[in-house]
C-alpha cells in the first residue's frame, strides 16, 4: 500500500548560522527581512546576529520587552515577535 506520508520528500532543516530559505515573492516583499526586522527593533539589538543560539538571545530581549503583562495585556507587539520567529524557525 502506498505511503503518502513517507512519499514526501522533506527538506533537512538549515545548519547552525544559516538562514531559512528565502521565497521569492513577487513586488519584492522579503519574509526573512521583514522578520529579522521586527525581532530587532522589538529587542532594541542593532544587528543580526550570525549564529543561532545568539539569535535565540536577541528572541527572548525582543519577547521580554513585548510580553502583554508588561503592557497592560496588550499581545500587538507580542504577536508580531512570535509570528517573525516562526518565520525564521526560531519557535
């Protein structure tokens, strides 16, 4: 009998310090670009960094600083932070 499950062929996840792979999407709208953007002026970081455990570091500064306790159960930015780290593979 015929497996679908086993049929498909799945990617192997990204090394440590790689980046997810990009889409191309037309007009020009980057996912990974708009995601690593929201992380870091959530965060307050300046610049990305290369590896992923220090990436994990500047997740949790941006999910410290827009956790909804600390703003009056308000989750818009929380929200944005998760959505930019499921993006990246981060969550």
């Amino acid at each position: 009998m015929f497996d679908q499950f086993r049929a498909v062929k799945r990617r192997p996840p990204p090394g440590p310090g790689v980046a997810p792979a990009r889409a191309s999407v037309p007009g020009g709208y980057d996912p990974v670009a708009s995601a690593c953007t929201v992380i870091l002026t959530a965060s307050g970081v300046t610049s990305w960094p290369p590896g992923k455990d220090d990436q994990r570091k500047v997740l949790r500064k941006a999910r410290a600083k827009t956790h909804p306790d600390l703003h009056n159960g308000d989750r818009t930015g929380w929200d944005r932070v998760e959505d930019a780290a499921r993006t990246l593979r981060l969550a």
